[in-house]
C-alpha cells in the first residue's frame, strides 16, 4: 500500500520491477534502463522523504506496514515472556507486557499493541487501551523495580480508548496514576515513540529518563483531525492542524520534550523494517550505557527535573530605551503572574514524596 505523496514513487518502483522482472525472462540487455530507473526511484524517494509536512508525516506513522511494537519484540530480544492481566479486572490485549533479554541484559517490555491483521486490529482496539491496560502496564513496572530491571516502553496509539466502559472503569485516573507512579519507579525508564504517540493515552506509559522518537512519528496532545474538528468542525483543516501542533520528532525535540530524533532508512520504517529496529535498538543500548553508571538519586532528581522543565516559560529582561527609541510599554501585571520563575534543584521534591508503595532498594544501586 502507498501513501497519496508517494505515488509518483510507486510508479518508479513499478516500472523498475517491470523491466527486472523481463531482464529476467528474455536475453535482452536491459541494464542500462534498469540502472536508470534504480537512480531515478532513489533521488525520488530522497527528494519526497526529505521535504515531508507535518500532515504527511502523520500518514507515514500509521502506514499498514510500519513496524509495530510486536515486531520490535521479535526483533530486539531473544527471547520474550509475555505477563498478563491487572490483578483487579482483566486483560487489555492494546498493551503487551513482558520480560525480555536484550544482549544479555534483562528488561521489562511494554507497549501498544495495533495488531496487523483486522481480526487483531479489532481485537486490540487499535491500540486504544482500556484503563486495565494501563493499571497492567503500572503492575509490571512495580515488578520490574522488584527485579531491579530497567523499563523498556514503545508508545504507538492514536490515544486511550473513549468509551463509556473505560470511563467507568476510571481511564483518567489510571492514566493520571501511571504518570504519578513513573516519577518514583527506581530503575530507569527508557521511553521510544515508535508510530502514533495520541494525548494521555501515549503519556500514560511515556514518562522517562530518556525519550526517543522515531523520525517520522508524532505526539500530541490531540491528533490533527481532533483539533480540525474542534476548531473548524470539519476534519479538512488537518493539515493545518498538523503544522500548527508542532507533533513531528524535530518539533518535540527543539522544545525539549524528547531527547532524541532516532533516524529511519531513507523512504520510511515501513520500506526497510530490519533497519528502522536496528536504529532504535542501538539508541537502546546506547541509553542503557549511559544509565548505568548514574546513582539512583540522580536518576529520579533528573527524571523530575526533565518533565518539570518542559514548557517553562521565563521573564525576558528588557533593554533600556537608546536615544530616538520608543520607550517599553510597562509591562502587564496579569502577564507578569504568568510567567515562571526558572526552576532551581532545591525546588525539586525529594525523590520518595509521591509514592505510594514502593521497595527500599541497597542505596548504593546503580544501573
């Protein structure tokens, strides 16, 4: 399946296999073409991949074909034991928990769980999880701080489930106990944005020491139809929506909300998923090194730290007026209230305020 901006690719492939496929059958030399329409279909993809809009983006985050997290499962670790149910209500098939080794190293898996086949997409909601699966989701990250293992999650929903079901259940609070909960788990917390990263439902299992996002997912607080409709009450607005919500992997992390852009092979995840896993399990790695070393203490300051400091605004001190300039406007003293202060570490709150139930690791832990 092609996305509606990569026809033009399509046709390139098309013809290319078209010629491969005679150059095979007859005696033909039919080389020189082929090499032809080869470049021709790589400068293509390469102009069309390296320009895309935010809109176009979100189309190739949810391409059929995309890697889902239960083929980053298979891919990254060598074996994987999957862990089911909340222990009060029952099983959400949207979020997959497990144990798993990756390279020798042990680690807690969880993740949104699509399904490729419309029975499975039926099955798991599309990955819009109940408030089961986020409680289940919250179980094993405690179990995963008993085991003193670090915490691997793969965010890839349009957004937790609606429905009148899941809000009795109390969707909001699982969600809001997750985020609350995360901040105290004492091992650290590796979040990858790996397709769709929708509102609270991605941000109930996304809370990490690092966060990564593939190239071309998003997160946001509300997909663009979503906004479209709100604001114009028509879904046609979404491309507008798409730009103005800044929910691409460059936007989020000039803002400071993800750490890192993880690269994909040139024409996107779906066109060459072994090396679009490749790159997020080295980043894993890379951030498991990195991890290791930190004392318990900093990791959980630094975890606060990280989400306490997104969206901070501050003061911006004016210059003078110089000669010939019109003097400042005296400033606004309902704007002023709105502005906050830089945050500074004794502001912080120490790292057991918050928790509610948690294991009293050796204080000399590292990771």
């Amino acid at each position: 399946m092609s996305l509606p901006f990569e026809k033009p690719i399509e046709d390139v492939r098309s013809r290319l296999e078209e010629l491969e496929e005679l150059a095979s059958k007859t005696s033909h030399d039919l080389s020189e073409e082929i090499d032809f329409y080869r470049d021709r279909l790589a400068r293509l993809t390469k102009e069309t991949y390296s320009q895309l809009s935010p809109w176009q983006r979100v189309q190739v985050a949810r391409h059929p074909d995309r890697p889902l997290t239960s083929d980053y499962i298979q891919h990254l670790f060598e074996d994987f034991i999957e862990l089911h149910g909340d222990g009060f209500y029952s099983d959400d098939p949207a979020v997959v928990t497990g144990l798993g080794t990756m390279d020798g190293r042990k680690m807690m898996v969880i993740g949104h769980r699509k399904g490729r086949a419309t029975k499975e997409r039926m099955k798991c909601n599309f990955g819009s999880a109940h408030p089961e699966g986020y409680r289940k989701a919250l179980r094993k990250m405690q179990l995963a701080e008993r085991l003193q293992i670090p915490i691997l999650t793969l965010v890839n929903t349009p957004g937790a489930y609606p429905g009148v079901g899941a809000e009795e259940r109390g969707q909001a609070r699982a969600i809001a106990e997750n985020i609350f909960e995360m901040f105290g788990i004492k091992v650290p917390i590796l979040v990858v944005v790996i397709g769709e990263g929708g509102s609270g439902g991605a941000l109930g299992i996304a809370v990490g020491d690092r966060v990564g996002m593939l190239e071309n997912s998003w997160y946001s607080v509300i997909s663009p139809e979503g906004c479209a409709s709100i604001l114009w009450r028509s879904a046609e607005g979404k491309e507008q929506a798409a730009e103005a919500l800044k929910l691409t992997a460059g936007d989020l992390q000039t803002l400071g909300i993800v750490d890192q852009v993880i690269p994909e092979p040139m024409g996107g995840a779906h066109q060459q998923p072994d090396l679009a896993m490749a790159a997020v399990k080295d980043q894993i790695v890379a951030w498991l090194d990195e991890l290791q070393a930190k004392p318990l203490t900093d990791l959980l300051a630094e975890r606060h730290l990280k989400f306490r400091q997104i969206a901070q605004i501050e003061a911006q001190a004016e210059a003078p007026a110089g000669d010939g300039e019109a003097e400042a406007a005296p400033a606004d003293p309902q704007l002023s209230d709105r502005r906050f202060p830089p945050l500074r570490d004794e502001d912080l709150p120490a790292p057991e305020v918050g928790r509610r139930s948690a294991p009293k690791p050796d204080p000399g832990t590292k990771y």
